[in-house]
C-alpha cells in the first residue's frame, strides 16, 4: 500500500515537471501566430453630455445698459484728459440705482477700456465717454418704445415685433415733449396717486423749458386721473396713458428699454 502511494506521488510529481518544461520551452520559442490584443475597459458613463453648439441669433434689437458702480466724469473722447461733458452718479434724482445705457465702446493708447453712454443731460441726445471700470455688468433688452407725438401714439416692440400700443397725451405747446432718443432709467411705484396713476416710468430725457423743476425736468411716462384728456397736448412734457394702459405697458416694458420721441 506505501509503495503503490509512493508511486502515483511520483508519476504526479513527473507530471508537473514536464508541464513546466513545456511551458518554459513556449514561452522561450518565437511566436508565429498573431498577437492577442488586450481589451480597454469599456468607458465610464460621462457625468454629463454636451449639446450642440447654438448660436447668439439675431442681435439687430439688443440693446446693451449696466448700472453705475460708481460716479464718472463724462468726457468727449476715449481719454482721460479729453474735456468733461457731464457726471455721472450711482443714484438718480429719485434715489433709485442709476443705470447707463452703452452705445459704443473703445480703448485709448493704454489699451483701457472706455463706454460710449447716453447721457441724461441737457441737450437731450447727449453721449460722453466713461471708463468701462466705472459701471458694472452688462444687462441686455429686446425692446425698444416708439413715441410718436405728432399721432399721439406709443408703440413698444420686442425684436421688432409690436407688442403692445396706446393712445398718450403729451406735452402743450408751451412745454413740449422733447424728441429724440432715450431709454428708461428707472420703474417707480412710490409715486402712485391720482396724478401720476399707479406707476410710472423716469427717462433719461429733460424738458427744454422747465430746467427749475425738482431734479431738472426730467420727463416721465406715467398714468392720470384724467384719462378723458387722452390722447391729448396737455402735459409739462411727461407722456400720460390712462391707467389700464400704463399697467399693460409695466408688463412688458424692462428698465433700459431705449425710447425714441419723434
């Protein structure tokens, strides 16, 4: 019984001598045959997957404005010792947060950066150049308000669609609605009563008659107490709409929409 287990323990052990051998010798001969590839790991699952890229569309009716960060000297030319043409402060005269409307823009020969911005002075139509440092980021609108004050019609559009339009009064003979452009600096509820309706709107633009006023002027969009007067030549200069026409309007019209008055 020893002997027959001392004998297959040798016959094993022969065995795995020679399947070592012979593995040796494979290993140690040149291959002919192809080499396998490896496989990679399939990929992990991204967290997320881009789109397609989509383009900025159609800019023609973007208009660009950001608030005053802090108070600027106006200046003719991109440079900072071209003549002063106005200041510019962080608050309007209704002590809200002043904004500036930019048209244009541009570096001077140290490469600064300067905004070319409407100014809400006198003349109306005044642009200065401020440092681009001066005001913060850059809020974008769509529309843009139509006055016309020979038909006594207000139009708002956005990307050049009408969306909206109303009968106005505007200014008497004697202290006209001025025309040109501007843009709406602030929206105003603090002002709601009889006179001025339950909302207003302040623009940049300035009656050329009534510089005394409080804050000099400036010309507003507001409601009335009196909507039998409208469409009509009644004003100080500020464009009225009866009530329910002036809430429609506060529905579609953003702060830095650009006016112009013809």
């Amino acid at each position: 019984m020893a002997r027959r287990r001392r004998r297959v323990v040798a016959i094993a052990a022969a065995a795995t001598a020679a399947a070592a051998v012979a593995i040796a010798v494979t290993a140690a001969a040149p291959s002919h045959g192809p080499v396998p590839r490896r496989t990679l790991p399939a990929p992990l699952a991204p967290a997320f997957t881009p789109g397609a890229p989509v383009g900025l569309g159609d800019t023609r009716f973007l208009s660009r404005w950001a608030p005053v960060r802090r108070p600027a000297i106006a200046r003719q030319d991109p440079q900072p010792d071209a003549p002063a043409v106005a200041r510019i402060a962080t608050r309007t005269p209704e002590g809200t947060r002043n904004i500036a409307l930019v048209v244009g823009r541009a570096q001077d020969a140290q490469r600064r950066a300067w905004v070319r911005v409407s100014l809400a002075t006198l003349p109306n139509g005044s642009t200065g150049w401020i440092p681009r440092a001066a005001i913060g980021g850059y809020e974008t609108v769509d529309t843009a308000l139509d006055v016309d004050v020979e038909r006594l019609r207000l139009t708002l559009r956005r990307s050049g669609h009408v969306i909206f339009r109303a009968r106005v009064a505007v200014g008497a003979p004697a202290t006209p609605t001025p025309r040109g452009r501007f843009y709406v600096r602030n929206r105003l509820t603090r002002y709601r009563s009889a006179m001025y309706g339950p909302v207003a709107f302040g623009t940049s633009a300035r009656s050329p008659t009534l510089t005394d006023w409080p804050a000099g002027g400036f010309v507003g969009i507001h409601g009335t107490d009196r909507p039998d007067l409208v469409p009509g030549r009644v004003s100080h200069g500020c464009i009225r709409l009866r009530n329910a026409d002036i809430l429609l309007l506060a529905r579609r019209m953003p702060v830095g929409t650009p006016i112009v008055v013809h």
